[in-house]
C-alpha cells in the first residue's frame, strides 16, 4: 500500500481506472433496472450523488489540510537541520586537539549522510532504518569526541560545544519524526471507498450515457488524490522537498576542505 502512495502517477492511474469503471458499472445497472424512469426513484439517487460528492469534498479536503503543514515542516526542518549542522561545525573549531580535528572530520561526514537521507528513495522501512542508523552511529562518535573533551578541558568553550550538538540531535529527531508522520492508510481506504460509491452513483443517475460525466469528475478525484499522496510523500514525487540548505553546507564544507 505505501509503495502505491509513494508513486504520485500510480495512485491517479489506479484511482482514475476504479472510479471510471465504478462509474460505468453504475449506468450499466441503472440501464438493465431502469430506475431513472421513475422521477421519484431518479430523485433520491440525484440527491444521494450530490451528499457523497459533498462528503467526499470535505473529506479530501481536510487532508489536503493535514498534509500542507507537514509538507512545510519537512521544508522547514532542512533549514534547521542544515543551519544546525553549521553551528556546530563552527563551534567545533573552539575545542582543543586532537578533538577539534576528529570533530570536524566526523561532522563533514555527518552533513553528507543528512543530505542522502533525504535524496536517496527510502521506499520501504529497511532503508530508512539503515539510514537512521548511518546517523545515530555518528552522533554517539560526536557525542564520545565531545565527552573526552569536557573531561580534558571542562570550560565554557566546550560546554557550548556541547549546546550545539544538542541541538543537532535534536533536529535529526524531529525530522525523522516528519518522515513517518504520514496520512495513516485507513484514511486513504475511506477517502477511496468515498470516491467509488460517488462515482457509482454519479453512473446510476444518468438516464442516458454521458461519457462527459463518467470521466471527468472521476478525473478530478484521482488528480487530487495524486496530489495529496505527492505533498504526503517525503520521499519521491513531482514536489519535491528541496535540499538547497543543505547543499550550500555541503559545499561550504567541501571548500574548507580544499
């Protein structure tokens, strides 16, 4: 199911096929029962397509709303991670050596292990958690860097050393946090089962086949749905998160080096 929504293009095509065929099998039915013919019967099923196309609205519309702010605190949590990293490297120049030079070392590691957690394509949970992984083992190498630190030269240097990595830690967190902080997939189940019975009905109030109508709002659906599972997606999809933050540092990094 997660591999469906992290393929934007998938889930229209799926969504668009479902709900036109949903739709046609409901004119079909209409036709060989010849409900519509009566007005009384053709009215009751005009009004129960215009109900579920209002829930169905309101339904993807309060996950668009959910998904938007996610979205943003993904985008935002880049910034911070990147200016996160930054401070640290900058506040790692104060320690004494050897540690100063086995602390920038590590860091410079760090931001390119942060830059690949989000660019690389972490379908399914063995990557993310090898990724994960790739980051807690350098926050423990960092993390015992500055411990023999303090321990060799406990000043206030070091000590707001120790306030930066803090913060560094901190921030991989919330934006692991963000990573699976998805729609939960009950919710896409009812979203979906919503939008069939709608298109089922939309099939079974037509009098006469009307291809307009068996397609286009079908269409319309599969469109938004698509569009909510790319906002929801960190991973892949035609919006993307963008890593221009993080890439500065990264390059910054690499002319220090140099």
């Amino acid at each position: 199911m997660r591999f469906l929504l992290d393929n934007p293009w998938l889930v229209f095509l799926t969504v668009c096929v479902a709900l036109i065929t949903s739709a046609t099998v409901g004119h079909r039915l209409a036709s060989a029962t010849r409900v519509n013919e009566d007005s009384h019967h053709h009215e009751h099923i005009t009004g129960l397509r215009e109900g579920l196309f209002i829930l169905l609205s309101l339904l993807l519309g309060f996950t668009v709303a959910m998904v938007l702010p996610r979205f943003d605190e993904r985008t935002q949590l880049v910034v911070d991670e990147a200016n996160a990293i930054g401070t640290t490297m900058l506040r790692a120049e104060t320690l004494p050596e050897p540690y100063r030079s086995r602390s920038r070392e590590l860091l410079r590691d760090y931001v390119m292990v942060r830059r690949d957690f989000a660019r690389q394509t972490l379908l399914n949970r063995s990557a993310l958690d090898g990724e994960t992984h790739r980051t807690r083992e350098l926050q423990q190498q960092l993390w015992q860097e500055m411990l023999a630190a303090i321990q060799q030269n406990p000043t206030v240097v070091v000590t707001t050393y120790l306030q930066a990595l803090n913060a560094l830690i901190d921030v991989a967190e919330k934006r692991l946090a963000e990573f699976e902080n998805r729609v939960p997939t009950t919710v896409w189940l009812i979203i979906f089962l919503v939008a069939v019975f709608q298109s089922f009905t939309i099939g079974f109030s037509l009098k006469r086949r009307f291809w307009f109508s068996l397609v286009m709002t079908p269409m319309v659906v599969a469109i938004l749905m698509a569009l909510v599972a790319d906002l929801d997606s960190p991973h892949t999809g035609v919006v993307a998160i963008r890593q221009n933050s993080m890439e500065r540092l990264i390059h910054d990094v690499t002319d220090t080096k140099r």
